[in-house]
C-alpha cells in the first residue's frame, strides 16, 4: 500500500509535484494550488491510499523536491 498526503492550504503553486508525479498531481486553475488526484480530504490533509506501487518513486520524488515540505510518502 502506497500512501500519499499533502497538506494542500500550505501550497505555494510551485509546480514540482505535477513535474514529478502527473499521475498523481495537478494545479488546481481557480486557486494555482497542487490537488492530489483521487484522495480524501480530512482537515486539510489531502490523503489517497492505493494498492498500485508504481506510483512511490514518483511520488517520492515530488516529496523530495517539494520546497515547502508538504507532501508525505509511506509505503508498506
């Protein structure tokens, strides 16, 4: 299981999620903030959860190149 967060309302629209992980990200056009594709929102935490492992490395590369620190990987 793949688990990604991102804490959305802390975004700075900088892009490098969507650079890193299109499958997973995009910029939102009303707001220029980061949404993570298919997730749950609770609290401001943007939360998806899939079975599919192929989605990490990407993933983990836009937690790395996050400037702003907003995005939380966990595999297990």
């Amino acid at each position: 299981m793949v688990i990604v967060t991102l804490q959305r309302d802390k975004c700075i629209g900088c892009n490098y999620c969507v650079e890193m992980a299109p499958g997973q990200f995009q910029m939102s056009k009303k707001d220029g903030k980061s949404v993570l594709l298919k997730s749950v929102n609770a609290k401001g935490f943007y939360t998806l959860k899939s079975a599919d492992h192929t989605i990490a490395e990407n993933c983990e590369l836009a937690q790395k190149a996050c400037p702003v620190h907003i995005i939380a990987v966990k595999t297990t």
